[in-house]
C-alpha cells in the first residue's frame, strides 16, 4: 500500500507543482529575490503594495462585486432548483448558460446594459429618457452593476446544477416524518429542505465566490477604471512597461493565491460538513 | 393529523414545487435572450441609437468578416489548443486518477484538495508566476507555453473527474484479465479503453472547454503573440467592433453548447441524470 501511496502523492505533485512553483517564485519576486528589476532581500515592494490605497480599494470592491453576485447566483439558484429538480425542460434551461464563454457573455452584457444598449434603447422608446447619458450608468461604473449581473448569471446555472445533484441526495426520510408530525409543504421547505439544500451547496458556493474574485474576462469588459478589479490590476501591473510596477504583479497574485488557498481550505471543511449531514 | 408514510412518500416524493409554465418562459428568456441578443448583433449592420432593432441586415458583412485571415487563424488555434489541451489532459488526469484510487484513502482526500487548488486559483495570480517559468524554460511567447498554461487548471479538473469515475469502476476486471496472461498493455487496450471510452470522451470535452475559454493565461503566457478566439474578441469590443466581436462571440458559443449537449447525452444514458 505504501508504493502505491508513493505514486499517489507524486500525481497530486506534478497536479500543484505549476500552482506551488509559480506561487513561490511570486514571493520570492515579492521579497526583491527575483525577477525583473530585483534588488536583493527588500520588503519595499510588498510595503509599495500594501501601503498603496488603490491597491486595498481594489480587493475591497473585488470582494464587494464577488460577494454580492454570489449571494444573488445562491439565492436564485435555490428557489429554482428545488422548482425545477423533476423537470428536464427546466434543467435544460436553468443550465443553458453554462455554454456561453465569460468573454462572450460580458460583451452580450455590454450590449444590453450599456447606456446604448438595448436596455437604454427601450427606455427611450418607453419615452423614460431622451438621451443615451439619461439611462443610468452600469457598465464601467463604481457600482459595478453590470459586472455583478455578469458574474451572477455566469455562476447561477452551476450552482442550479449542484442544487439539483444535492436534492436528489438528501435524506427523504426527514421530510416524511415532518408530514407525519403535521408539517405543511411550506413549513418543510422552510425549516428541512432549504437548510439541507444550503449545507450541500455551501461548497459550491465557496468555490464560485473564489472563482469570481480572480475572475479576469468579464471584469476587463465591464469594470469601471477606478477602483480597479483585483484580477485587471494584477495584469495591468505585470505587463507594465516600467520594470519596476512588475514585481509589484508578484505581490498581488502571491495575495490572490494566498486568498484562493484559505478559500480552498474553507470549501474542504464546508464540503466535509455537507458531506455528515447528506449522508 | 398522522398521515401513513407510503401516503406522504407517494405525495411528497419531491418536496419541491413542479416546474411551472411562467418559470420556465422566465428561465428560458433570462438563459437565452443573451445569446439571441449577439446573434442580432452579429447581424445588424447598422444599429445606431435609439432603434430596438438593427436597421439593416448584413449577413453578407458579417461572413466575409467571419471569412477574414483574423478570425479564421484565432479559430484554427483556439482549436489546436482546446484539441491538445483536451488530449493531454485526459492523458494526465487518467494516469493521475488511478494512482490515486489505488492509493489510502487520506492520500485521495489530500489529492482531491490539492487538484482543487489549480482548478480556483484566479488565472492571473497563477499567469503571473507560470509566465517567468514559461519565460525560463524558453516557451514564453509561443503556443507550446500557451499550451503548458492552459494544462494547469485543465490537469486539476480532470484529476477531480477521474478520481471520480475510477471510484466507482470496477478495477478487479482487470486484475482477471491479468490472470488470464493479458499483458497490461492488452489489458489497457481491450479492458479498460472499451470500458471507459464514454467517460474518457467526456474528459476529452472537458479539457478542451477549460482551454476553450482561456483569455487571462493566455494573454500572460503568450505575451499578445498567441492570437485565439478570446483574444481577438476581446480586441473586437477595444476596438469599438461590436458586431464582428458579437459573431466571434458566438462562434465561441457554439462548440461549448454542441460538447455541454454530448455531456448531457451521455449523462443519460448512463443514469447520471434522470
């Protein structure tokens, strides 16, 4: 069992070792020890990082854009998956999205929520403006409208999907004896099937929240210029032409994957959790 | 009131309200009026502010422009790359998988946590080290670090796929086939291969999805130079050309949609989908 074991660990060896390498060039970048520009053993490009205010108004609105379009993909996600878990119409169409590439749907976000776009042309029509710059601004705005539409509708159909898989999984037996105790449907689907269900998707949801955060496609498309989404700063930073703004790229993807890695942590004890209370 | 079991497993099989018409039309227009609003741009040639419609037709426009040496060259090597990525991948989380399902189960749970990482970790952040590695190893720049990068979070998903699907395959067909005097390569050739082939399909598909949609990677590791369909596109809306990038949009969309379709087929007829 111990030479098969051995074989084991060096598959999940070459599976992380780009991940690991990459993230430890990154700190040694970070630390002056390497890459263009170095310097030697220096903390001045983790403090140029940390210490600038752009750098904390990216995360912060990230994590807000992130966070708030998770929510809306969750919160949908769960109504209509426990309406649509016995109908294959209706699973096709909840999860027909997951078709369209990111970089696709952000210009078809583009289209329809721009001050241009097809929203903007109908107000027009419905005589509720008179020019483009009346219809309220989602698209590159701080408020990130657009983007959070984007991001919920990309990640809706696959939590629908998990929320499906997790119905068809959980423990019937709880439900039946809440009937037999008196219960109506809706106090069931209140107090069992939408506590059930939120413990099986949680591990999902983890990973779309961590999904979105270092999302790169649509964030370019929509985001507005300032504050910068952390994924456009990591990338404007490492293509800079000042040589020096690159090291600061390392900074800021060694604290994305450090970010990814407490996220990753976070979804195995979530999934673990899931995993006691399903069964 | 005490109700009999049988009564409420047969009235509560599904504690979830039936699909109804008006959700479905809402899900139906909130999953596909997207799409259909690229396919109209694509086709609008001209479609100024503040008509709902495009004023004029211009699919002739559109398929010399859809003809042209851009989008053609950016198809043929989003292709290779998804084709590479998916056959590589396939390869790599094979091998992977069933040194793992052979292997105790606290070496599985770490692996499946592990293979997790590559699968998160925000493109960016794993381009920004993956490009001086490319860089150093002399494939910055060029298709084959495209392809390299492209490999990392492909190799994490589809170690998590077989770790899966080899859980639950049977390998003691094998070990008789051995008995019999199979070599291991017959044993691969004429036990495993036939027994797998749907799966080894799916991950094929799956592994050429996850290059399909790269842009992050590829715009670090291939420094501009590698030209794929997410790039021009993204180029496309830069430059103010909506429609040629709505067509190059759906273009991207298709062979996602006809791989999602294959993937569902053979869920079902498997069972995985009821």
């Amino acid at each position: 069992m111990r030479s098969r074991d051995g074989v084991g660990y060096v598959a999940v060896a070459l599976v992380v070792a780009p991940v690991v390498a990459g993230g430890l060039y990154s700190a040694a970048a970070s630390f002056g020890l390497a890459g263009a520009g170095a310097t030697g053993f220096s903390v001045a490009r983790i403090s140029a990082v940390l210490t600038d205010p752009s750098t904390w108004r990216s995360v912060m609105w990230t994590l807000c854009i992130a966070g708030t379009a998770t929510i809306i993909a969750t919160v949908a996600a769960m109504l209509v998956g426990v309406r649509v878990q016995g109908s294959r119409v209706g699973q096709w169409l909840a999860t027909a999205s997951l078709a369209v590439p990111h970089i696709a749907a952000s210009l078809a976000a583009l289209t329809l929520l721009g001050q241009s776009g097809l929203l903007s042309r109908l107000a027009f029509a419905a005589g509720l403006t008179s020019q483009p710059a009346d219809f309220p601004a989602m698209v590159y705005d701080r408020r990130g409208v657009a983007l959070i539409v984007a991001f919920a509708w990309k990640e809706f159909p696959f939590l629908v999907l998990t929320a499906v898989a997790v119905l068809a999984t959980r423990n019937a037996h709880l439900t039946e004896v809440a009937h037999t105790h008196g219960a109506d449907a809706r106090a069931v689907m209140r107090r069992i099937t939408m506590p059930l269900l939120w413990r099986g998707i949680a591990p999902a949801v983890i990973a779309a929240f961590a999904y979105l955060i270092g999302q790169y496609e649509m964030a370019v498309v929509l985001a507005p210029s300032d504050p910068l989404p952390l994924s456009v700063l990591t990338y404007e930073r490492a293509v800079d032409s000042n040589l020096a703004h690159r090291g600061e790229a390392h900074v800021l993807g060694f604290l994305a994957l450090l970010l990814t890695g407490a996220l990753v942590l976070w979804h195995e004890r979530s999934r673990r959790v899931a995993e006691r209370t399903l069964l | 009131m005490i109700t009999s079991p049988s009564a409420i497993t047969e009235r509560h099989s599904r504690s979830g309200t039936p699909a109804s018409r008006p959700l479905l039309v809402g899900l139906a227009f909130v999953s596909l009026s997207p799409v259909l609003l690229l396919a109209l741009r694509a086709t609008g040639a001209a479609w100024r502010y503040p008509a709902i419609l495009p004023s004029q037709r211009g699919v002739d426009a559109l398929i010399a422009g859809l003809r042209g040496p851009t989008l053609v060259q950016a198809l043929g090597t989003s292709v290779l790359l998804a084709a590479m990525t998916g056959v590589l991948g396939t390869a790599f989380g094979f091998v992977a998988g069933r040194a793992l399902v052979r292997a105790t189960a606290s070496v599985r749970r770490f692996a499946a946590v592990a293979a997790f990482l590559p699968v998160v970790a925000p493109p960016i952040a794993l381009g920004v080290g993956v490009q001086v590695l490319a860089l150093r190893a002399g494939v910055g720049g060029g298709l084959t670090g495209v392809l390299l990068a492209h490999l990392v979070p492909a190799a994490g998903y589809l170690t998590l796929y077989f770790l899966g699907v080899l859980g639950a395959y049977d390998l003691s067909m094998e070990d008789e086939a051995r008995t019999l005097g199979a070599t291991p390569w017959q044993c691969f050739i004429r036990v495993t291969l036939p027994t797998l082939r749907p799966r080894l399909i799916e991950a094929l598909l799956l592994g050429a999805l996850v290059s399909w949609g790269q842009l992050a990677l590829t715009l670090l590791v291939g420094g501009g130079v590698v030209r794929t369909l997410p790039v021009e596109l993204l180029a496309f809306v830069r430059a103010g050309d909506d429609r040629l990038g709505a067509a190059a949009a759906i273009v991207l969309t298709i062979l996602p949609a006809l791989a999602l379709s294959m993937l569902q087929r053979g869920a079902k007829r498997t069972g995985a989908v009821t």
